[in-house]
C-alpha cells in the first residue's frame, strides 16, 4: 500500500466535502484556502460561477501589519471578507474549509468572519 501523503489527503477531504457544500445567491460559499504564509478567503455563489467577496493576507494594509503573526492576520481576513460580504448584501455563508482541519488559522478565519456579522 502506497503512502498517503497530507496534500493528497487534503485534497480527497476537499472533494469529499463539495459533494454536498454549494453556494447560491441566497448562500452563498466562504471558500478558505490556506498556504504556509498566507490564507485566501472568498465568498462564491456556485450556481453562477462568480466570486462575490474577497480577502487575503497579500492585502497591503496586512503585510504592513508585522507585529501580527500568522493567526491574527487569519482573523482580520475573516473580519475583513465579512465587511465586505455585508457591504454586498450577503448575511449568511456556508462554510467550505477545503480540506483543512478546522484549527489554527482555519478556525481563525471562521471566528473573525462571525465576529464581522456574518452567520456560518
């Protein structure tokens, strides 16, 4: 039996999980993907194809932040893409973690999305 690696055992949870989270208009998806330096958050309506809100830690107002480690960036991410969620009418998201456990930066990003108003 080959070794299972965590990429492709994070990709195979990913699939797993689109079978049955989409977003739509009405809900649309909060799509968190997660590098080792940076976190990229989206809200997407599945049923057209476009990208309605978001945030990354790339933003210049992020990077300029260096007293923040990687986990508070996490949360002002979420914070940020729910501002501009809420901006665009959307108050309600479905949580789509792309394969990654839900701990660390990925749970950072969740609360700093609820703190912002917005319901996972």
């Amino acid at each position: 039996m080959a070794i299972k690696s965590k990429a492709s055992q994070r990709a195979r949870r990913h699939a797993r999980i689109r079978k049955y989270v989409s977003g739509t208009a009405a809900r649309p998806r909060l799509c968190v993907t997660r590098s080792s330096r940076h976190m990229f958050v989206q809200v997407i309506d599945d049923v057209k194809g476009v990208t309605l809100a978001s945030a990354s830690t790339m933003e210049a107002e992020l990077r300029a932040a260096t007293d923040l480690d990687k986990t508070a960036k996490a949360k002002r991410v979420g914070e940020l893409v729910a501002e501009r969620a809420k901006a665009a009418g959307i108050e309600t998201v479905v949580f789509d973690r792309g394969g990654n456990k839900y701990h660390g930066r990925v749970a950072a990003v969740a609360d700093g999305a609820r703190e912002g108003g917005l319901a996972l």
